[in-house]
C-alpha cells in the first residue's frame, strides 16, 4: 500500500502501525514518539487524515484526559469505540 501524504504524516501514520493491538497511546505519546514534543495537535490532525483507518491503527490513538478525541473511519466515534473494546479496551 502507498500512502501519500506530508512527511509529517507519513511519519505519524507509520508510528500507529507500531502500537501493538490491546494498548493506546495519546497524541502526545505520539508526538514523544516521533520526536516531535510539542507537536501532539499537529498529530492530532495528523490522525484525522489518515485515509487507511482501520489497516493503520489510528484508533489506537486517545487525548491525553482518558477521552477518546475523534476517529475518520467509517462510523466515527462510535466505530472506534467497537474497535477498542474489540481489542479488550474500555474507554
């Protein structure tokens, strides 16, 4: 699969790929991750335009108030709800 998209996203999009199934991270998390601190709304946005959710696990991805933040699949939050708990993740 070939994703297009800014370097910056590409780099975020490639890190949600890592996050094992059963655990999430926060944007923030991510921004750490990708070694971008101060970056977690532009990771956030980041997230909102990954355009293969559910193969790249952005759904893996919460705010860092416990809160489940968005979700650009089909569905929306209420898809990403179904994924986690699938993954034996309650939010």
């Amino acid at each position: 699969m070939i994703l297009k998209g800014t370097k910056f996203q590409l780099k975020v999009w490639n890190y949600l790929k890592t996050i094992p199934k059963g655990q999430v991270r926060t944007y923030l998390d991510v921004a750490k991750a990708i070694n971008k601190p101060k970056a977690a709304r532009a990771v956030a946005n980041a997230v909102g335009k990954n355009p293969n959710a559910p193969k790249i696990p952005c759904h893996r991805v919460i705010r860092s108030d416990g809160s489940l933040g968005g979700y650009s699949g089909p569905g929306g939050i209420k898809t990403k709800k179904k994924l986690l708990k699938k993954e034996g993740i309650f939010v």
